[in-house]
C-alpha cells in the first residue's frame, strides 16, 4: 500500500500515454518462444485496445459477455505472484482504467473482476490474465453463472490455438469492437478519471 501512495503522478501519466492512443506492434514484447500461448501469439496486438509498458488490454476474442477484456502481461508470466511491486501496480493501475472504460464504453456501472491461479482453481491457459467484464441486471440467469461459461470457452481457446478454424484474432468483427472502444476512449477520456 505504501508504494502506491508514494506514486500520485502515476495518473497523469497514464493519462498522458492514453491521450493518443496507439498500440506498439513492438514484438520483441512478446516472448514467441511460448509457440502454443494464446496471448503471446502476436495476433493478440490486433485485439488491443490500452497498453503500458509491460501490460496490454485486450478484447476477448471469444467474449462470454459483451465487453468482456483481458490485461495480460506482455511477456510470458505465468501467476500474479510472479510480479514485483513496480509491476503489480502498473498492472492495477492499468487495469482500473480499463475498467473504467470497460463500464463507460458498454453502459454498465457493475463489473466482474476475476483471476484464476492454476489448474486447481481453474486456469487453462498458464499465462496470467485478469477477466474484467461488465454486468447488467439479468444478464444471466445468476450473477455466479459467468464461471462454467468461461471456463468452457478457455478450453476451446486453448485446444484450438493451432488450428486454422481458429480464426475469430482476426475477425472484423473484433477488429471493430476494438477500434470502436479506441474511439469511445479518445471521445471521453476527460470523463474517466
Ligand atoms: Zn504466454
């Protein structure tokens, strides 16, 4: 907690990056030595829409509710516990402002904020990600029914990562979805701090 409130111009400088909003398809990011990892696959950079320097904010290519992001470290780490100080902020920094956009951009006030570590709590794919997505009264039939639906939607992602049916990274569908919330940041921006 102490590094955190030792940090106040960490805002503003998101706040600076974000401003003109273009993703670096800088690949030496990405560690392509992880062949089989959905998000160290630089197809991934298509369905980017924020960044800071060692994290992306990414549309979920196969979303379980509209809205429905992914922050992933930009090289490959495995567990939230592999991450220092330095970098667990920028990770929460970051991802509150995805979050913010997240609710702004698909009109909800009401989020789901969720990670699972390891096989055992549900982690199929071994490269950290926090889920955010925005909720909307009966969305589903209960609000905890989000988790079957994930997790069946993560095995297909990761057992058909080399398949060529595997094709929706690319999609104009996605492709507009994230040029439309790139727009909607630039267009509020100033309304979501
Ligand atoms: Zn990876």
């Amino acid at each position: 907690m102490h590094s955190m409130r030792n940090s106040t111009n960490f805002g503003l400088m998101l706040q600076t990056q974000f401003n003109n909003i273009k993703i670096k398809k800088d690949m030496k990011r990405i560690n392509l030595k992880q062949g089989n990892c959905p998000f160290c696959n630089e197809k991934v950079l298509d369905t980017a829409f924020m960044e800071s320097e060692n994290f992306l904010v990414i549309y979920n290519n196969a979303p379980i509710l509209p809205g429905h992001s992914l922050v992933i470290p930009k090289n490959h780490i495995e567990s939230l516990l592999e991450l220092d100080q330095t970098e667990l902020f920028e990770f929460t920094q970051l991802s509150i402002k995805a979050a913010k956009v997240i609710l702004k951009v698909f009109k909800a006030d009401s989020f789901n904020w969720t990670i699972q570590e390891k096989p055992a709590a549900g982690q199929t794919i071994p490269h950290l990600h926090l889920h955010i997505f925005p909720r909307h009264d009966n969305d589903l039939p209960n609000p905890g029914d989000w988790y079957p639906i994930l997790k069946s939607s993560e095995e297909e992602q990761h057992k058909n990562i080399d398949s060529e049916k595997r094709s929706k990274y690319n999609s104009q569908e996605i492709i507009k979805i994230v040029n439309y919330i790139k727009s909607q940041i630039n267009l509020n921006w100033n309304n979501l701090k």
